[in-house]
C-alpha cells in the first residue's frame, strides 16, 4: 500500500481489442510492443484518466472518436484504481449513451466484474454485485467536468469529496492540461513555441485567445463604414448630393407639368372625340339654317319682284296711256282742235241762223198776199222761233246745268274715292311703317334689354369661376401651407434646439461621467500601485522576512505593527529568541486585537478586487457610455427623423408653395386671360349689339322719316287731290256758269234779236202795209247770208268728226290724263317701296346669313382643328415613346374643354420630353457618379443598378434627400463613433484580458527556471544548464493590438467624438481619433498580412532557452534543433517537461496536497540510453511524477522501470497485455 | 535632392507605380486604395510637391475631373502618335458604351453579360460590337469582357466583384469623353482621295 495517492491500476475490460487487461501504475511504467499493438491506445485510456477529455486525446479527426473506439460493447469498461493513504477506491468509466463514472470506494477485484464464466457483467449486474457486496458505489457522474471535480478534490459533496487523487486549488485544470500537453507534444522537437504552447496551453482556457478573424471582420466593418463616411463627406459627394437634389426637383416639375399636360392632351382628345358629333350636327343646323333662310329669302325676293313685275305693268300700261294721250293730245292741237271746236259751238247757232234767213227769204220771196198773215204767221212764227229758242236754251241751260252738277257729283265722288283710297293706302303704309317702325323699336328694345344682359352676363363664366373656385382654393391651402410651414419651420428651430440641448446635456452628462470614472480609475490604479508596490517589495522586506521566518506572524506581529513599516526594507530584521511572543520585552494579550496585516493573498486579493473594481468601472462607463451612445442615438433617430420629416415637409410644402405661386400665376394669367377674353367678348357682343342698335336706330330714324314722309306724300298726295278737286268743281262750276251765262247771254241777245225781229216785222209789217212792195236788197242780202250760213256750218260740218273723236277722248282719256298719271305716280311709288323692302330684306337677310356663316365657320374651324390635332397626335404622337411614358395618364382624362388645343400639346410634350430626357440624363449620370463613389455594399445603401428604372432613380433621390433631412449621416458618425470605442475596447480588453496572464507566465517561467537550477545535473554532468528567460513578444499584430491598449488607456474610453469633427474646439479630438483610426488600419493590414488566426497567450511574449550540454552551450535560442545525439534531446525535452508538469501541479494543487503522484505519459523513448533513462527517472521521481514510457522493443531499457508490460496481437486479432518478468534496476 | 527633402507622402511610391504605368488614380477607384491615394495628391501641399518632385523626372501630374494621370513632359512626337493609334480603338468602344439604352457613365456599375444581352438584342449595337477591331472572341460575351478587361487594365474601369464580375466606371473614363469631345471631324474637300479626317485638339 502506497503511502501516498497514485493511480494505482488501469484494468481494461473489452476495451477496443483488449478484452481484459489489468495493468499496475504505481511505479514507473514501460510498455513494450511494436506499433499499432494498442501502446498509444492504452496510454490515451490512462491519459482519460487524467484528463476526462474523450477529445484531447490527440485522436485524429480520421480516426474513430474515442468512445466509440473503446467501448465498442455494453459491457465495456475502464477500471482505474486509486491508491490513497487509506484504502483504494476506484473508478468505473462505461458508456451509458455518453461516457459516465462511478466511483467504488474499495479496491478493485475482478470478481466484481466477471462472472462464474469469466464474462464481463453489465454494468446493472455489476452495480448489483457490488451492492450485495456492499460496496459503496457512487450514483451516475454524467459529465467529464463533474468527474475532474471529484478527481482534483475540488467536489462539494461529501460523499464523493473522498475519491479524489489530490486536492486542486482553483487552477487545477492545469493538472490534466499540462499531463496532456506532455503526452501530445512528446513527439516534437524542441522549440520554444511548444514550450509556450505548452504553458499558455496549460495557463488558458479555448477561448482566452484574440480571434483575429473576429477582430478583422470588426475592423473592417469599422473601415468600411469609416469609408462610407468618409466618402459622404467628400466635397465632391456634398457637391453631387446638392445636384442630385436639385435635378430631381428640376425632373419632378418636370414631369410634373409633363404629367399635367399630357392629361390636357387626354382631356382634349376625349373632349374632341365627344365633341365631334355634336359640332357637326350643330354645324349641320347652321347649315340647314342658313338654306331656311336662303329659302325664305328668295321666296321674299320673288314676291316682291311677282309684285314689282305687275306693278311695272301697271306703270307701263299707265304711262303707255298717258303717252298716247299726250300723243294724240298734241295731234289734235296739231289739228287746231279748239278753234274746231269753239267753231262747232257756233254750229247749234249758225244753224238757227240759217233757218232764219231761209225763212227770211222765203217769207220775202212768197208774201205779196197776206202782208199781214205773213207778219202774223212771221210774228208769230219768231215768237214761236224765241219761245223755242227760250226753251231750247232753257233746255241747254238746264242740261248744262246738270251735266255740270252731274259732272261735280261724278268729281266728287271720284275726289272722295280717291281720297278713301288714299286714306286708306296711308293708313296702310303708316300702319305697315309703325309695325316695322314697331317692330324695330322691340328690336331696339331687345338689343337694349340684351346690352343689359351682356352687361350683366359673364362670358366663360363656368371656367371663370373654375378658375376663380381654383385660385381661391390655392390661396387658402396655400395660405394653410405657408402656415403650416411657418408652424413645421419652427417645429423645426424647436426641434433642433431641443435635440442640441439633450445632444449637449449627453455630452455632459457623459464627460462628467469620464471625468468621475477616471479619477476613481486613477485612485483605484494608485491603490493598485501601492499594492504592487508592496508585493514587489516583500520578499526584501520586514513583511518577507516575517513570512519566511515567523509562523503565523499575522496572529502576533501582524496585530501590533503598522502595515508601512512591515514594508520598509531597511529594517534589517533578526531573530532573537528572547523577545519571542513580546513587544521589545512586553508580553501582550493580542488575542482581543484585530490583526492589521496582511497575507500576500489578501494583498493579491486586494489587488484583484481594485482591478476588478476598475473592470467594474470601465464597464460601467462603458454600459453608460453605450446607453449615452444609445440614448443620442435615439435622439438622432427620434429628432432627426422629426427633423427630416418637418423638414422634409418643410420642403415639400416650399416646393408645393413654389408650384403653388406658378400655378397661381399661371391661373391668374388664364384668369385674365379669360376675363380678358370675357371682356372682348362682352365688347364684342356689346359691339355687334350696338351696331345693330345702331343701325336699328338708324333704320328707325330712316322708317320714321320714311313714315313722315309717306304721312305727307299721302297729305300731298290728298291736298293734290283736293285741289285737283276744287279746281275741277271749280273748272266745272265755271264752266257750268260760263256756259249758262252764255247760253243767258245768247238767250237774252237771241230774245233781243227775236224782239228786235219782231219789232222789225212789225215794223216792215207796218211799212209793207204802207208799201206793199218786195225789198229785192234785202232778199239779196238774206241771200248772202244764208250762203255765209251755209258756208261756216260746212266748215263745221268737216271737222265734226275729229271734233267729235276730239270730245270723245276728252270725255274719255284727255279728262282722266290727271288720274292717269296720279295713278301711275301711285305704282311708281309703290314699286319702289317694294325695291326698298327687297333691299331691306336682303340687308336683313345678308346680315344673317352672316351670322350663320360665321357661327358655322366657328364650328367648322373647332371641327377642323379637333381633327387636326386628332389626325397629328394619331400621326406624329401615338408611336412616340411620349405617349407610351404617358399612356396611362392620356387614357385616363376626363374630356374637358382646354385652353390648348391638341397639336399645340403633342408639339410641347414632345419638345418638354426631350428637355425632360436631358435633364433625367444629367441626374441619372449625378446619381450613377454619386453611387459610385461608395463601395458596392456600402451601409448607407446608396446603390444604383446600371438597368434601374426611372422609379428607382427617383427613390434613390428620395432616399438621399431623406437621408439628408433625417441628418442620418450624424446617426451613422455616431454609430461608427461608437464602433470605433467599441472596437477598441473590445480590443483593449482582450489584450488586457490576455497579457493579465502574462504574469503568471513570468511566474511559472520563474519556478521553471529555479526548478531547472534544482535539477542535480551536477552528479551526471551531462546537462550543465537549462536556462529559459521570457522576452517581448515580436509579433507585429499583438504589437499593435498592444500599442491600440496602450492608446485606449492613454486617452481613456471616449476618444469618438472627434471622428469626422471639424471643430476647431475639438480638434485634438479628431487628432486623437486620426491616430485610432490610423492604428486600427495598421492593425488590419497586419492582420491581413500575417495571415494569423488567433493571438494566444504564447503569442505575448517569446521564449528563449540556453542549454549547456558537455562543452555545447546553444546560446538564448527559440529553438533547440540539436543540442546533442538524439536521446540527448529527448532527454531534455523529457527533463522540461517533467518540469513544467511539476511546476503546473505545484501551483494547480493546494498546499496541503503533498502527497500524491502523478504519471508523465511521454511516448517512444527507445532512443535514449540507459544512462539517460536512470537520470530522466530519477529526475521525475524527485518531483512526485511516475513516468509511463512506451518502447518499441525490449532493448533492456525496460529494466529501469517499476513495471513493465508487453503486448501481442493474438490470432483473434485481440491484443494481450502481459507483465514482462523484469526487475526494477533503479527509480 | 532625395525624396525626404521633398517632403513627400509616404504613399508616393505607390502612386508612382500607378500612373508611371500609365494608368489613372480616380477619386472613385476603391481597389488597391485608389481612393485614398487620390485623396493624398488632391490635397494641395501634397500636390505641389509630388508635382516638383516629379517634374524632376520629367513627369507631370495632370488633373482631370476627379482623375489624376502622368504625362511626360517634353515627349517625342512619335510617342505622342502611338498613344493616338492606341487611343483609336476607344472610340468604337465609346460609342458603343453611349449607345447603350441604360448610358454608362461615372459611377455606373454594370456586367458584360448585360451589355452583351442589350447587343444581342438590338442589331445596331450588335453591328457596333463586331465592328470593333482588335479582338478575336467568338462570342459577344467575351468581346465585351474583353472589352472591360482591356478598360479594366487601363484604368477606366474597376473589377469590383469577381464573383458578380461586376464593373464599376471609374472618374478616369472622363478622359475618354473629354478627348472624343475634343475630336473635330472635318471633310478636307481639297484632298484628293477625299476621305475624312480626324484633328485632336
């Protein structure tokens, strides 16, 4: 029984193809077999025991992993028994899905596992047996970590506390770390590398490493953002960015007004397409209007020429009349018609004178008888002849009489016929002229009323008011926008203020914050340096000294003495055993005293805790700093979003303002432009009214007048007749007078000559009577008489006839001659009325015809113009790609009657669209050269494919401009700010974290060292020295992560803010932050250069090694190549390790645990000679190490060991393990 | 006098090695740190004695639009004729490049197979592709990458994903435009084969 605690057995039971093997490890142990005969497999299964790490076990990845290689069967087992200073106990390891321990507290017994038949029972069975036995056994421990506990003593419960090999201190997985590094290094040759692989290996945990993939990928996030950045801030970015913005604005209106066209353009189509119809019926109405009246014109027209037509007849017929009057007139003057007819007046008388002188002569030539009958009967007949006479005159008289009277009445008659017709014609033409004169004064009135109501109408009032509505509705929204941006700019103002206000009290907050840290930073790290101080300088102070020479002095001295002077090294102190347990002489009861002192642990401790406390500080600041961080960039994002979106909207009601005002302008031009053309056109209509009032008037005044003087034609015309009239019935009456006075008078002188006659009968009576006698003188002269009588009445007789036509065409034509030509006059008169009535509807009738013209040349021109503009947007529009770019919004309008007309649109959408094409082109090329600039995936995500479509320039513009508004660039400084901090922390916190260790390197470099000086070389002589010292590490990535510590712990945590400052302020800020950026780039191309993984312990510092061999010194070198023969080196390699597992078990154990041993499992030492092999045992055995060695062969090496084993493959293909019978030279 | 006297950037070799080989250094380049080497002769003190120093060597530093290049200073004409000949060959490519639906200019990012599908399906830029002399690929696809990668030598333009062999139009292809622009073409009536002729201004 070993006084101490070992592993004290390894029992295999059908463990890969050894089906049981029982293999003592109490002393060195050698293992001698050719390869592949299991040497490494059963040095892997002592090495689990150690380890409990199935994948540190250097099996490789092609290989079957370790459980599955072991413990092929369900009873499977590996037995490790552990001798202690009491009884043994051992382990079961099994495979219970995973691999699981059990600890047995008794020593190990095959019986335990097998049965009657030698079978190994399962692990139930063997729990059972044991039971019975009773055995205690441990309950399942499922993981490696649990098992170590146990093993390294380090396991809180109690009833397994006991199973362990020695007792650990916090470091204790060093323990298995170092035996495995041992046993997977033991191959290689010896170079400084493996050696610190070895320690930092042994010192680290897998993840107390620098990733530099990690650290890249940070950097180069850092460097890309830093860069993206940077590139914004450009001149020339700023500059593109400013353009970009102003192109879309330019496009956007552009397109705007281009969009707004084009729906003019569709409005007009769609108006022209509906239109058509109806301009073209309406059209065909004027037409149809214009033959109405064509019609009814000339239906007027041939009236009024029908009426013309008899009327010139009339006028013919009575001038043809009054022209042969004249003419036959002016015959009988020819003919010297009056003298015929006063000589044919004479007739009635010259006849009767004639009858006298015939009966005169008769009288004369037959009377010789009866004088007195013949006077008598003469007398008689004359009375007779006179009372005829008388009466014949009487009878003329009277008939004249009554011709005349009867010719009056007929003149009369004839006057007041005329007179009726006449009247009655008047009545008729003035009541003809009143209607027209009537009817013009209703026109007048009319056109008044209609000068009134084009005065009081509103021309295009509907786009008028459209218009007016429009403007009014602008006004006020832009009224509400300019209110409403007077509100966002100083929402805005607000905002900003706010934001700079909590932006500063951050700052403030955060550089108070800073200031606190760093000074309890610097009071911390002062206490620190006191500590280190002190620790420093105990081993050659008063303190050291107490610790090297007086027990438990904390419990004495340590109560009474001041902590400075336990520090002092000038004390020189010295033991006097007289003073033992008194102060200079007096004893003191120290027992109610507290103690003041101080073990180096607690020192340590403190030191830990004041580091600690300044992790706790660093990380608090840290925490506040990214919370700060955090908290401002909530603030970006809460009030740059704002901002960006007031300012956004600031713009965009600038921008609608801006459009506003032109549209407003333009609405108040069409406005006027409108009014204007309501206007003309009220002047217009007010122009063709008053030139028809005009002329209405005119006509008027010409129909009044007309009227007046047809009221005194017609008087004329009356007074004519009267006159004509009186003088006729005067002319009647005088002549009535006349002709009966001269019938009186020719009566009278005709009753004179009767009497005269008689008294001359009487008196030839009386003188017949006296005389008796015939008077042959007077018969002579009667005789002569009766022949002139007769003459004159032939004379009459020959003209009688004419005299007679002559009367006749008087009293028939000549008479009538004034009528005649009265009524000619009439037809005249009324022919030319008619010519003016003609020539007055004809004016009327042109005038209107006109008007119609026009209204339908008006309707032909829109027709033709609508077709047009169809016939060129058909032609010269539809295939464009205008159209195509605008089909949707054409397609889509509302028919709407335009300003424009269509031509006048496509022409301008055409020529805008090649203005819009070159300005797209210009902001497409600023955004192309803007996006380039920025890497491909760059983080503001300012990328622009080279297909993108129109809608994604516009949204890169959009995106940017919000990106501006939003000030996001301030949000990205921040976070790449932050990020900067972040990475330097991240940095300096791993090297920081990382070179912590490097003390205990030192450390353990120093006990390696002094156990190199232990070593008894000196009785060999064959190795002289090994000296090893640590030196600075040269690797240039740790270098510079070292110089980014040096730097954060210059410039504290926050060195951010200067990035990208330009604040003359701040400036040395942005030094400051120049400088990290500048290293954390060197740093990358470092990387990226050494093409390294990962910074490791080993990588903090170089080791070198001086081996003194015989009279070969190698010199301080990283790598010993050859110091000697071969064995020579394994002999070394073997003596650092041995030593390098010492010195790790020493720290890794606590100090109460002294006695227990472990193995050293070094592989293949067939090289190395006896001589060697003693020493190498012996070196190990001095420092508690069992040594497990493996040999190809028995060469008589194996002589030198405690036990030794040999291995066979059998015909089964299983392998024995067997004793080999040898003896123990020396250990 | 050395070049520490001169008071140079640390980077002048690197520019050197750049534009001695005849290349550009665009504002926009990132391959290399094209970028920040523009950067560093755009800054004036920096420009001024790069330029002197330089000069000494019988370079000049030329500045276009967010470009820099070499030009040496009393060359040879005979040189001055072979960058010409050289030059030549662009003037198809540039015309093939502007007439291109989706224009390459500053800044834009494209990949040959795009270019080569646009020529395929429009016959006049496939007639303006197979015209271009000096390259024997079968396909469209490879004359144009043939194309970029002849661009891609000279400097106008930049390889930035090899995986994507996406391009990306460099601020040097300004100098392309500016010397086409500065091309008068007249027709010289008085010469007896009557053909056109090309002045560079």
């Amino acid at each position: 029984m070993e006084n101490c605690r070992i592993l004290n057995r390894i029992v295999e039971i059908n463990i890969a193809n050894v089906k049981y093997a029982d293999i003592e490890l109490s002393g060195n142990t050698c293992f001698v077999g050719t390869n592949n005969f299991g040497k490494t497999s059963l040095q892997r299964a002592i090495l689990f025991f150690y380890s409990a790490n199935s994948r540190g076990l250097g099996i490789s990845s092609s290989q079957k992993p370790f459980e599955e290689h072991y413990f092929r069967y369900e009873n499977s087992y590996l037995i490790y028994e552990i001798a202690t200073e009491e009884k043994p106990f051992f382990v079961i390891v099994y495979r219970h899905n995973k691999l699981v321990f059990r600890f047995v507290d008794g020593a190990y017994d095959p019986d335990m596992f097998f049965t009657a038949n030698n079978d190994a029972m399962k692990i139930k069975e063997v729990i059972s047996n044991l039971e019975k036995r009773g055995v205690y056994i441990s309950n399942q421990i499922d993981t490696f970590e649990r098992y170590r506990n146990i093993i390294y003593g380090t396991e809180t419960d109690k009833q397994l506390s006991k199973f362990h090999l020695l007792k650990g201190n916090e470091k204790y997985q060093n323990i298995p770390k170092s035996i495995t590094n041992v046993f997977l290094s033991s191959k290689s040759s010896i170079d400084s590398r493996f050696i610190k692989d070895f320690i930092a290996n042994s010192l680290t945990t897998e993840n107390s490493s620098i990733k530099l993939e990690q650290v890249e990928r940070q950097l180069r996030q850092f460097n890309e953002k830093y860069t993206d950045i940077e590139t914004f801030l450009k001149k020339e970015s700023t500059q593109l960015v400013e353009l970009i913005d102003k192109k879309y604005d330019q496009v956007h209106m552009l397109k705007g007004a281009q969009m707004e066209m084009a729906d003019k353009l569709g409005s007009s189509l769609r108006f022209a397409e509906t239109q058509n119809e109806s301009i073209r019926e309406a059209s065909r109405k004027k037409e149809e209007e214009l033959e109405k009246l064509h019609a009814e014109q000339e239906e007027l027209k041939d009236n009024i020429e029908n009426k013309q037509n008899d009327i010139r007849e009339e006028i013919g017929y009575y001038d043809r009349t009054i022209r042969e009057a004249n003419k036959k007139l002016k015959e009988y003057k020819e003919k010297n018609i009056d003298n015929a007819v006063e000589k044919n007046a004479e007739r009635e008388k010259l006849q009767v004178e004639l009858n006298i002188a015939r009966r005169e002569y008769e009288s004369l030539t037959s009377n010789v008888a009866s004088i007195e009958l013949k006077y008598s009967s003469l007398i008689e007949q004359l009375r007779n002849d006179k009372s005829a006479y008388i009466n014949k005159i009487n009878s003329r008289t009277s008939e004249i009489f009554n011709h005349y009277n009867e010719l009056q009445l007929l003149q009369k008659n004839e006057f007041n016929k005329r007179e009726a017709e006449i009247k009655l014609k008047r009545e008729e033409a003035i009541e003809e002229a009143n209607s027209e004169v009537t009817q013009k004064q209703i026109e007048f009135n009319q056109l008044k009323s209609d000068e009134k109501v084009i005065r009081n109408t509103r021309f295009y009032e509907t786009e008028i008011k459209s218009l007016e509505n429009e403007l009014a509705e602008l006004r006020a929204v832009s009224y509400k926008n300019k209110s409403e941006r007077a509100i966002k700019q100083n929402m805005v103002a607000t905002l900003q203020r706010e934001w700079e206000a909590l932006e500063l009290k951050l700052k403030t907050s955060l550089t108070n914050r800073i200031n606190q840290t760093n000074n309890e930073i610097i009071k911390v790290k002062n206490e620190i340096r006191e500590i280190e101080e002190k620790l420093n300088v105990q081993h050659d102070a008063f303190y050291g000294y107490l610790e090297k020479n007086v027990k438990d002095w904390h419990q004495t001295i340590g109560k009474v003495v001041n902590e400075k002077l336990l520090f002092r090294t000038d004390l020189n102190p010295e033991k006097a055993e007289t003073t033992a347990n008194t102060l200079y002489g007096i004893s003191l009861n120290l027992e109610p005293v507290d103690i003041v002192s101080k073990s180096i642990e607690e020192y340590q401790f403190e030191k830990n805790e004041r580091l600690a406390q300044i992790r706790d500080l660093e990380e608090a600041l840290n925490q506040f700093q990214a919370a700060n961080n955090e908290e401002k960039m909530l603030a970006a994002d809460k009030y740059g979003k704002q901002l960006g979106e007031y300012k956004e909207d600031v713009k965009v009601l600038t921008y609608s303002l801006e459009l506003a005002d032109k549209r407003e302008k333009k609405l108040a031009d069409e406005l006027e432009e409108w009014k204007g053309k309501a206007g003309k056109e009220v002047e217009e209509s007010l122009s063709g009214n008053r030139q028809r009032l005009n002329i209405i008037e005119e006509e008027l005044s010409i129909l009044n007048k007309k009227k007046n003087n047809l009221l005194e034609d017609f008087n004329k015309q009356l007074e004519k007749l009267k006159a004509y009239n009186d003088e006729r019935i005067a002319d009647l009456k005088n002549k009535q007078e006349t002709e009966i006075s001269e019938l009186e008078v020719e009566k009278k002188n005709q009753v004179k000559e009767f009497e005269n006659k008689e008294e001359e009968l009487i008196k030839e009576r009386e003188g017949n009577f006296k005389n008796k006698g015939v008077d042959s003188k007077q018969l002579k002269q009667i005789e002569n008489k009766t022949k002139e009588l007769q003459e004159a009445l032939k004379e009459i007789e020959q003209y009688a006839q004419i005299v007679s036509d002559y009367l006749k065409d008087k009293r028939e034509i000549f008479d009538k001659l004034p009528d005649l030509i009265q009524k000619k006059e009439e037809f005249v008169k009324t022919n030319n009325d008619l010519a003016a009535q003609l020539e007055e509807s004809t004016r009327k009738y042109n005038i209107k015809r006109m008007e119609l013209n026009k209204q339908k040349r008006a309707f032909d021109e829109e027709l033709i113009e609508f077709n047009n503009g169809i016939n060129f947007y058909s032609n010269n529009f539809r295939e464009t790609p205008v159209y195509v770019k605008y089909a949707d919004i054409i397609e889509r309008a509302e028919p709407k009657r335009t300003n424009y007309n269509i031509m006048d649109l496509c022409t301008q959408l055409l020529k805008n669209d090649s203005h819009f094409n070159e300005e797209y082109g210009a902001f497409q090329r600023y955004v192309n050269e803007f996006a380039g600039k920025f890497r491909i995936d760059n983080h503001f995500n300012f990328i622009i494919r080279n297909d993108a479509t129109q809608g994604e320039y516009e949204r890169f513009a959009q995106n940017l401009r919000s990106f501006i508004n939003e000030n996001k660039i301030e949000l990205s400084i921040a976070e790449t700010a932050t990020q900067i901090g972040l990475v330097t922390d991240s940095i300096a916190t791993k090297v920081k974290e990382l070179s912590g260790q490097k003390d205990k390197i030192q450390h353990i470099i120093s006990l390696i060292a002094e156990d190199f000086k232990k070593a008894e070389f000196e009785e060999s002589k064959l190795i002289e020295f090994i000296k090893i010292r640590l030196e600075e590490s040269d690797n240039k990535v740790y270098k510079l992560l070292k110089r980014i510590q040096e730097f954060r712990e210059e410039n504290g945590l926050v060195y951010n803010e200067g990035l990208f400052n330009t604040d003359f302020a701040t400036g040395s800020k942005r030094e400051i932050s120049t400088r990290a950026v500048k290293l954390l780039e060197q740093l990358r191309s470092a990387i990226k250069e050494q093409e390294q993984e990962e910074i490791k312990l080993q990588d903090l510092f170089e080791l070198k090694f001086n081996i003194k061999e015989g009279m070969n010194e190698t010199g301080w070198t990283h790598k010993i190549d050859s110091i000697g023969s071969t064995g020579t080196d394994i002999l070394v390699k073997a003596i650092i390790y041995i030593t390098l597992l010492h010195v790790f078990i020493k720290e890794s154990s606590h100090r109460s645990s002294k006695d227990f041993k472990v193995h050293c499992i070094i592989d293949e030492v067939g090289q190395i000679s006896a001589h060697y092999l003693r020493e190498l045992l012996r070196f190990a055995k001095n420092r508690n190490i069992m040594m497990i060695n493996g040999l190809p062969n028995k060469s008589g090496l194996e002589s030198h060991y405690k036990y030794t084993y040999q291995f066979r493959r059998e015909e089964n293909n299983n392998v024995r393990i067997f004793p080999s019978i040898v003896t123990e030279v020396e250990a | 006098m050395s070049a520490e006297e001169f008071n140079l950037p640390k980077q002048t070799h690197d520019i050197f090695g750049v534009m001695a080989r005849g290349n550009f250094i665009s504002s926009n380049g990132t391959r290399d740190g094209m970028n920040r080497l523009y950067d560093i002769i755009n800054n004036p003190d920096n420009f001024d004695r790069l330029q002197a120093y330089f000069n000494v060597i019988r370079y000049n530093i030329e500045r276009g639009n967010n470009y820099f290049y070499f030009s040496k200073l009393g060359e040879p004409n005979s040189e001055l004729e072979k960058k010409l000949e050289r030059f030549e060959r662009y003037i198809d490519i540039i015309d093939l490049l502007a007439s291109m639906d989706n224009k390459i200019t500053i800044g834009s990012r494209f990949r040959p197979s795009e270019i080569a599908e646009e020529c395929n399906a429009n016959v006049r830029l496939k007639q303006k592709l197979q015209k271009i002399p000096l390259y024997r690929s079968e396909t469209l696809h490879n004359k144009v990458r043939e194309i970029c990668d002849l661009m891609s030598r000279d400097s106008f333009l930049e390889l930035e994903d090899e995986k994507t062999e996406s391009y990306k139009v460099l601020d040097s292809y300004n100098y392309l435009l500016d010397i086409i622009n500065a091309i008068a073409i007249y027709d010289d009536s008085n010469s007896s084969d009557d053909t056109q002729a090309i002045v560079y201004n």
